[in-house]
C-alpha cells in the first residue's frame, strides 16, 4: 500500500458514519500524511459523518457536492 500510495498526487477520503471504525482507511490516511501527500474529508452523507480514527483534529470536511473533488484536487496542484 505504500508503494501505491507514494505515486499518487492526493488521497480522497469519502466519510460516513462509520468511517472512525474503518481501520484500513485509518491505515490509508496514516501512511498519506507519513508521506506528505494532499488528503481531503469529503463528507459523504448529510447526517453527521465521522473522520477516519487518524485524522487530525483541525482537518477540514468538505461537503459532497458536484465538482468538489475535481475542484480541491486540481487547484493545488
């Protein structure tokens, strides 16, 4: 998974509400920051969403909405 990983520009998250119970996504998102690599919460439902359990405190979930992610992942490039 780090190999994949490292040759990527930016990780997407999309939560849920159960996303803080995903270990694999945790993982996921451990090894993007260990990395350095862009990473956005995208909230995924309109009910209240959970991050994943690695997330820092003062990261930002974005709102599910049409073009958001074409929108964060392109514009720092």
């Amino acid at each position: 998974m780090r190999d994949r990983i490292s040759r990527i520009d930016a990780v997407v998250v999309l939560c849920g509400e159960w996303t803080h119970r995903a270990p694999n996504v945790s993982e996921e998102l451990r090894l993007a920051q260990e990395l350095g690599k862009r990473y956005y919460l995208i909230k995924g439902r309109r009910i209240d969403c959970a991050r994943p359990a690695t997330a820092r405190i003062d990261d930002k979930m974005y709102l599910w909405k049409n073009g958001v992610i074409s929108e964060l992942v392109f514009r720092f490039r």
